[in-house]
C-alpha cells in the first residue's frame, strides 16, 4: 500500500468532480463516537491543506467542486483509523459502502486512475493473502515438533518469506506492465517498486517503458531525479533542478541545456562562499565572448531579504548570472539531490546535461572554465 502521498501533479482535463460515499457503519473505531463530518485534504510541501468539507447524513457524504489544473492524490479524513485515498480527477468517484472504523478497506472506483488503483489495491491483497497462505501450509508440513520449534523451524520460514518476495515482485511487475499507461504506475514505482530494485534497474526497466504521454508527471521527473541522485558521479546525467528567481518566476536546470552550467550552492551566511564571488566574476567575464557558459546560482537562505540584500550588496549582477532558491535552506530539494552537505559547493554541468566535475572553486575553478570556453571557441 501507498504511503502519505504527497501531491504529485500532471495536467488533468478541466471539469467537475464529484465523490460519493456510503457508511455501513459511522461509528469511529478508538472513540464511541459517530462520524459526521470528513474532510477532503491534499498534502501541499509537507504541510496538510483542506480543500473541501462534507456533512455526513445517514451514512452518506459528498464532496464536489471543480478539478484543480493538476491531477493529485488527495486523503478523506476525519475518522479515528486511517483514511480513505482518491486520485481526484473529472467524474463522479465513487465510494463502495464501507465501514468507518477500518476506512482503509473502502473501494474506490468511478474514474479511470482510481478504478486502476483499486484494482492495484486488490492485486496487493491477494498477495499477501497467498503469501500467508504459502507459509501456513509450510508451517503445517512440519512435524509438530520442529513447527513448534521457532529455531529449527527458522530455515523453512526464511525460504518461505524470500520466495513470497519473489512472487511479489512479479505481481507488481505484471501490474506495472498492464497499466504502463496510468499515472498510477508511477506511484506504484515509487512506493513498491524503487526499495525493491537498484536505481539502474529502475531506470533501465522501468522509467524507459513509461510512455511519453506521462513524462511530463511529476512524478515521473521525481523518480528520474532520485534515480540520477542515487548515481550522481562525474559522466552520469545530473538531476533536474529548480527555484524562483529574484523576480519570483521558476527556472530549472533543464532549460539551459545547451549550455555550460556551474552550479554554485551557496548562502548570504556563509563566509566561504562569499570568497568565491571575485572568481565566480572572473570566469563570467572571460566568457562573454562565447556566451555559452553561465552560473546558477542556488541559495541555501530562508529569509528572503538576507538572500536579496546578499545580492545587491556585492553586485552579483551579470546576464549570465542566474539566481534561484526556494528559501527552504537545507530542506531544498536540490541541495539533497545533489548530496549538498556543506556549502559552497559547486557542480560542473555540460551542454549535454551531464556532470563534468564536482567541487570546483577559486583560480581552479577559473582555469577550467576558461579551458573549456577556449575549446569550445576552437
């Protein structure tokens, strides 16, 4: 099963939706109390945000509005046991009778990702219930003795849990395979498949079976970054990063390919970094008659005067000088993709996307951007 999602957008059809529940029993589970009010809540960087409420009358609840411009997983809430997740798409989402103390056991359907995931939901049920079944049968195959005997029986348990691993493994792969085409295959890959397989593996027989439509899924883009993460090195593709300039307007990694791109980790507050600014200068001067080399500069701050004020105070104003943050300091995504411990830290990227080096600074730094400058002019 799924864990807290948090929401994972791709563009989603304009329309209504709708969600229709039924309770065949309203009473929580840990309080003798009823059910009478839910809550529609999607999970917006880390923090929890209701976007809409619902009455419960007789048992039954409904929830409508319109469907927001990204497609997201969203929680129902308000119970005492767990809630119940819907992929919030354009229709009418159906709820099956269920009981609210054990709100996790709700079938959903309705609408194509949520009939898809329900149908995932199964898969995984029958999965553990033959994985039970399979270890029972070796337990009761034992004589009474060894089965009662944990150490003895301890050999049959492991080859058990392992080959149930394994089936497993190959019912989520054929789930995976049969429903390439959902959004909800992504999450599948991310939740089930990612701590079961090597990144390359993922990559490899995964990633490149996903069909273009849903390359533009953030999900997608998340799993190929942690996948570039995972095997960051001089050589392999760097992973796509992205902040907001000065100005507020996003700006990634991704769009400047064709360039050659330093990468300068950095904060208003660190000493270090500010001693690089003279040879961050130098190199963009030199670089002006090729114009193919730029620095993007990404701020570890989380006040955004003291980034701001950083700026202006030691003109760190150039046409090629590009200044992003998201002013969450070292709980930036970016820094944690790029195994940012300490700061400055810089990588090198080439116009291909791909890492040259890592870790350049002062007059090193400056001799290997104007080499590869004067190579380029050549």
């Amino acid at each position: 099963m799924f864990a807290v999602v948090a929401m994972l957008p791709i563009h989603a059809d304009n329309g209504k939706y709708v969600i229709k529940g039924k309770m065949s029993c309203d009473s929580l589970r840990f309080e003798k109390k009823r059910v009478t009010q839910l809550f529609l809540v999607g999970n917006v960087d880390g923090v929890e945000v209701t976007i809409d409420t619902a009455n419960v009358v007789d048992g039954a609840f409904t929830f409508e509005g319109d469907v927001p411009a990204l497609l997201d997983v969203y929680n129902v809430t308000g119970f005492d046991n767990g809630a119940i997740q819907v992929f919030l798409e354009s229709g009418e989402i159906t709820i099956a009778p269920f009981d609210a103390r054990f709100p996790a056991s709700a079938r959903i359907g309705g609408t194509p990702c949520n009939d898809v995931f329900q149908s995932y939901i199964d898969t995984n049920s029958i999965s553990i219930q033959q994985s039970r079944e399979r270890m029972n049968e070796a337990m009761n195959a034992l004589p009474k003795e060894v089965r009662d005997d944990f150490a003895a029986s301890g050999k049959i348990r492991n080859s058990v849990f392992y080959s149930n691993n394994l089936y497993t493994k190959v019912a989520l792969v054929d789930f995976v395979s049969k429903n390439i085409d959902s959004p909800v295959a992504l999450y599948i890959i991310k939740y089930s498949l990612f701590p079961m397989y090597t990144p390359r593996a993922i990559e490899e027989q995964f990633l490149s079976a996903v069909p273009q439509s849903l390359r533009a899924h953030h999900m997608y883009k998340e799993l190929s970054n942690a996948v570039k993460a995972a095997e960051l090195k001089e050589g392999r593709l760097a992973p796509d990063i992205s902040g907001f300039t000065l100005d507020g307007k996003e700006l990634t990694l991704s769009s400047l390919q064709g360039k050659y791109v330093l990468i300068d980790f950095w904060a208003s507050w660190c000493a270090p970094c500010r001693r690089e600014f003279p040879f961050i200068k130098e190199a963009l001067a030199y670089s002006e008659k090729s114009d193919n080399f730029v620095v993007l500069s990404y701020s570890l701050d989380s006040k955004e005067p003291d980034w701001k004020n950083c700026i202006e105070k030691n003109e760190l104003v150039h046409k090629n000088w590009l200044h992003i943050s998201t002013l969450k300091g070292w709980n930036s995504k970016a820094a944690k993709l790029f195994g940012v411990e300490g700061v400055p830290y810089t990588a090198l990227i080439g116009p291909d996307g791909k890492v040259i080096a890592f870790e350049l600074r002062g007059e090193a730094m400056v001799k290997r951007v104007k080499r590869i400058i004067d190579g380029a002019a050549k």
